[in-house]
C-alpha cells in the first residue's frame, strides 16, 4: 500500500517535471539571478517534492511549490558553500531582500520569454545559442544536444558552460527585449529555432536524411514563441516548420532512401499539418509586416495545396521568389528561384539562370547548384554535361542518402549514354 | 558596470578623407562624447595615435624583446576607445551602436572585470 503511494507520487511527479520545470528554470533564474544556481535550485527542488509529497499529499499549486522550494534550497546552498566568496554574499543579499511574490500566469510566461531571448542573445555564438536554447528551454541533456549535432558530449558541455559565463561576467540582461530591439533580437530567436528544424528536416551529415526529434524541438519551439509573441515573422516560422514536416513520411523510403519532390506519394501528407500551416501563413501575410520566413512558407504552402507536380502553380512560386530575393537577396533563393523558372518556362531558361549564378563564382561548392543543373541537363537530354555536373554534386555531398541518390541518377545516365 | 568600448576602423581609409569630412566625423564624436557625459555613461575615453607609432613588448625568460606594431597586415586598426558606465549588455551595446565609428568600422565591447574592494 505505501509502495502504491510512493509510486503514485514518483508518477505525478515525473508528469510535473515534463510539464513545469521549464517554467520553474525560467523563474528560478530570474530570481536567483544565475543559471547555475537556478538549476541546483530545480533540481534540489524536484528531489524534495518526491520526498515531502507522499507525506504531506501534493500541494494545491505544484508550480509555486517548486519555485518558492528552489528558491529556498539555493539560498541554503549559498549559505552552506565553503567558499563563501563576496560575490556570493552579494547574491545573498539580493536574494533576502526580494520578496517571494506568489507568481501570476503572465509572470511566468514572461519568464520563459526572458529565457529564450537570453539563450539566443547575438552576443553569443551561434553554435552556444542553439546548445543553450535546446539545454535550458526545451530541456534536453548535454549528452541529447551532443548526439543531435554530431558533436562530443565534452565539447558541447564547453560551450555551454562559455555561454553561462559570458552571460554572467558580459551581465547580459535577463529582460524581454524593448520595442527598438525587439525586430533584431527576434531575428536572432527565429534564426536559432529555423537552424534546430533544418538539421532535423536535412541532417547536414550522417547516416539518415533526417531527425524527427530535432524537427519537433523545433516546432515546439516555434509554438512556445507564437504563444508568447505572436509576431507575423514567428506565424510565418511555424508555419513554415510545419509545412516541410508535413511531407516527413513521403519524403523518404522505409530503407531511408530520399525521394524528391515530385515523385513523393501525396496521400501520405499529414492534412492537419498543411491546413495549420497555410492558416499561419494567411494570418501572417494579411499582417503585412511579413518578411522571409513568412515568404517562404507561403512558397510551401503552394506546393502542399497542388494535388499533383504538374498542378503546381509555378507562377505563384516565381512571383513569390521574387518579391524572398528582394527582401533577402542570397545566391541560395537564386538557385531556387531558377529551379522554379524551369518549371514554368521549361529547363533552358532555369539552365541559364544556374549557369549565370556559377560563373559569377558563387555557389560553385554547394552541391544542389550541380544537382540542379544536372537534373536539367538531363531533362534536356544533354546526357554527358548532366554526368559531369551529377558527379560534381556527388563530390561535394557529405550526406549519404543524398549521395546515394545522385549515384542512381549517375548509373541511370550512364545506362543510357553506353560509350 | 563598467565596459570598455574599443574602436576598430580602417585608419588609411580615415587619413584619405577631406578636411571638411574629418571636421564632420570629428564634429559627430565631440556630439556622441557630450550625450554620454550628460546621461552620466562616460567614465573615460582616448583617441590613440595611427598604428604605425605602436610598440610591442614582450619579456621572456628577463629578456625583453620590442618590436614594431603588428597591425599592418589587418584591414580595421584600434584607435580608440570609450570607458562607459553601463546597466548590463544591452544598455553597452545600445550606446556603442551609436559611437560614429560604428558605421564605418566596429566596435568591441568589453566588461571590465570589478574587485570587490574597490
């Protein structure tokens, strides 16, 4: 009977861990001030809920329980600690003086809102943004981040411990940034959620073309952020994020081979997805303060709505290419914007738009340039410029169901040119 | 707090302007330098002489060695600096953000450590 208690408790417990603890962090740093201490604080905290809870029964508001028990515990810490350094007293000392206030609904989301503008601060890395954004708001381990970016677990430990310390020693605020700032540091916010999602939708290296946990870290995020500031350019985001995964299952075969765009099996896109999406994306352009995220969705959102390749609406997809490149000129959007000019004009002139991109020099290292070009040629029949052009691409590929494509389309052609 | 704003611009760049142009830019920071000692942020500052006067030292094992500044190669030289009084990171970037040299080069800012006995 107790064992039933006991594990009735661990199981409550654990629920509020995966659904409050964010919130707690993002209030325990704002009022102990320090990442570090904010987490002995969290954790400290959970260890005794466990402990006091199936004694004492679970109290009526988990949430503040938590944060006023963290908050506790960490003073205890700080008192305890043997080196009892000034720095410490001087924390102490704050920390006495501020009251514990029972905490409001929008106190607590503006806290979580403070977090993730604090882990995307531009003063930090990029590489230290997104290490700290997926460690302290979404609230995987070191060692998760570590295995989703192909990177040491001690390396990203570092970094993570360099953006805690530029943090505390820069003093970079634990504030919602002001309405001057607030487009900028957006930006930053938006930038580190869109990175998360594209290493999920398109490992940038490694054995599987994608990693569905990072993909739905990132949507997660997205939609923390519309809940808590819904800016057109966050709509347009998640839509965005929503629209690509949408496509997930037809986008490659149960062995993991990649399948492109227009041989992908419609009936397999997830509906829901595709009408949350294109909704986001209406609201967003209708806001008329939309820019590139919000632009590229709506290119999404056309090809999620067209039933078959052919009842694509290129046109729409140039049009809106245009208006990306004049809001974010990149070679990338060229690219892209041409591949689309094919589809409408036919692939002589997507061709020549391609050729003009590599003969300026840019994008000669980047290997959807040559795969492009080369599944143009191909269509044009100019068998060998599209081997060449395939081979380049396979050259300059790091990732293996993208190079196990463009070695079948190489075998392909060479099948059909015998020399 | 205190953070120490370091001026990154190209000097030859600097020394091709026409007088009325250096006049302008120099009119620009006697401006910016007022505006900061009148919201009480200006701690300090200094206008450095070209790279071309500095001197590196270094002392190894009681030697000295000295040689002439190592800068030549880089495209943005130090030429300055603002010592400022600031909140935390956001209100030292928002003043050095409007340093004039920002536009042209850039600005590194720095957080001065702090001792407790001071």
């Amino acid at each position: 009977m107790e064992e039933d208690v006991a594990a009735h408790v661990r199981d409550k417990v654990d629920a509020i861990y995966r659904s409050e603890s964010r919130r707690v962090l993002a209030t325990l740093i704002r009022l102990l001030g320090d990442f570090d201490l904010a987490e002995e604080g969290l954790h400290d905290a959970f260890t005794a809920a466990v402990e006091q809870w199936g004694e004492k029964g679970i109290p009526a508001n988990p949430r503040t329980w938590l944060i006023s028990t963290g908050r506790f515990k960490a003073i205890d810490r700080l008192r305890r600690s043997e080196k009892f350094e000034s720095a410490d007293s001087a924390i102490l000392d704050r920390l006495l003086a501020t009251e514990m206030h029972e905490q409001s609904e929008e106190g607590v989301e503006d806290d979580r809102l403070r977090l993730i503008f604090t882990c995307c601060h531009p003063a930090l890395s990029p590489d230290a943004q997104i290490a700290l954004t997926l460690r302290e708001v979404c609230g995987l381990t070191t060692e998760e981040v570590a295995h989703a970016f192909l990177t040491p677990a001690p390396t990203l430990a570092q970094r993570i411990v360099r953006a805690k310390g530029k943090i505390r020693d820069a003093r970079i605020p634990y504030e919602i940034p002001s309405r001057p700032d607030l487009p900028e540091r957006l930006d930053s916010v938006l930038h580190v959620i869109y990175l998360v999602f594209n290493e999920g939708y398109l490992a940038s290296s490694g054995a599987s073309l994608t990693r569905a946990d990072l993909s739905s870290e990132a949507i997660r995020l997205g939609k923390l952020l519309m809940e808590l500031l819904p800016e057109p350019e966050a709509m347009g985001l998640l839509a965005l994020m929503l629209l690509h995964e949408a496509r997930r299952r037809s986008r490659t075969t149960p062995s993991g081979e990649m399948i492109l765009l227009e041989d992908q099996d419609r009936s397999l896109w997830d509906r829901r997805q595709i009408e949350e999406g294109v909704e986001l994306v209406e609201r967003a352009l209708s806001s008329h303060r939309f820019g590139p995220y919000t632009l590229q969705a709506a290119i999404a959102a056309v090809h999620a709505e067209a039933s078959s390749p052919s009842a694509t609406d290129w046109a729409q997809i140039v049009g809106l290419y245009d208006v990306l490149l004049r809001a974010e000129p990149s070679p990338v959007i060229e690219l892209n914007r041409a591949a689309a000019i094919a589809m409408r004009d036919g692939p002589e002139a997507g061709l020549a738009l391609i050729d003009a991109i590599l003969v300026r020099g840019d994008l000669v290292d980047y290997h959807l340039a040559h795969a492009a070009r080369g599944d143009l040629c191909r269509r044009l029949g100019r068998v060998q410029e599209a081997i060449s052009a395939y081979r380049r691409a396979l050259e300059l590929a790091t990732q293996e169901p993208e190079r196990r494509f463009l070695s079948r389309r190489l075998d392909e052609l060479r099948l059909t040119s015998p020399r | 707090m205190k953070y120490l704003c370091l001026i990154y611009d190209n000097e030859k760049e600097w020394q091709k302007f026409p007088k009325d142009v250096q006049d302008k830019y120099m009119g620009e920071y006697m401006a910016f330098g007022d505006s900061i000692k009148k919201s009480g942020q200006y701690v300090g500052a200094n206008q450095l002489q070209p790279s071309s006067t500095a001197t590196v030292v270094r002392a190894r094992n009681g030697k000295v060695s000295t040689t002439d500044g190592p800068y030549a190669e880089t495209k943005e030289q130090l030429g300055g600096y603002y010592l400022i009084e600031a909140k935390d990171l956001n209100d030292a970037i928002q003043v050095a953000s409007r340093i004039p040299s920002a536009r042209s080069g850039s600005i590194e800012v720095r957080p001065i450590v702090e001792r407790a006995s001071a």
